[in-house]
C-alpha cells in the first residue's frame, strides 16, 4: 500500500479565532495553573477550619496570598495581550479599513503637495 492510498492522521481544519501569539498563549497556561492552585488551597484550607486543624490558620493566609498572585496573573494575561497587540498590530476590518484610507488619504495629499511644488 502507498502513501498515497493511506489516509491522512492529521488533517488541518480552519478555525473561527486564530491561534494566540506564544507569550499571551503562555501568560494565559501560567494564570490557569495558578487559579487552579489557589482554588485547591482555598479548599483545603476551608476543610481544615471545619475540622478545627492547627494547618487551617497557616492554608488561610497560603490562600490569601494565592489569590493576589492568581489577580496579578490575570493582569499579566491582559498586560501581555494589549504589549503583543501593540508591538505586532491587529488584523481587524475596522483597523484595515481606515489603515487603507489614511494611506489613500497621505498619497493624495503628498500627490497634491508635489503639484504645488513644482507649480
């Protein structure tokens, strides 16, 4: 049997939403791993408290501190989206569109400022 009769194991298939770029993509693994952690321990130290545990006081404030850090990497998420969106631009209509008519708009006045040059 060829390579050619066998069927393919991976077939690409267009998506709706492209892929996230690499640093948001990372921000974003980073922030859930983070909750989840948080949520573990803000449970752990719940059933510690109802079981009147010397490790429930210590787990309160390790859940405290948790969720600051899980905020802050949720900001980070947000902060990494808006620097990468910034730093390689947005492929959006609305942007495109007026991209393309302040270039138009920039030809024909630089067109406009040549013919008063020479005139």
């Amino acid at each position: 049997m060829s390579t050619e009769e066998q069927p393919q194991l991976w077939i690409e298939e267009p998506v709706a939403r492209p892929r996230l770029p690499d640093p948001v993509r990372t921000a974003a693994v980073r922030a859930v791993l983070i909750v989840a952690l948080t949520l573990i321990q803000a449970m752990v130290a719940f059933l510690c408290s109802l079981a009147g545990s010397w490790l429930a006081f210590p787990m309160v404030l390790g859940a405290v501190a948790g969720t600051v850090v899980a905020t802050w990497a949720a900001l980070d998420v947000w902060v990494t989206r808006q620097v990468w969106n910034q730093r390689n631009g947005v492929v959006s209509v609305p942007s495109s569109t007026a991209r393309r008519l302040r270039k138009e708009r920039r030809a024909a006045r630089r067109t406009a400022h040549t013919l008063h040059a020479k005139s």
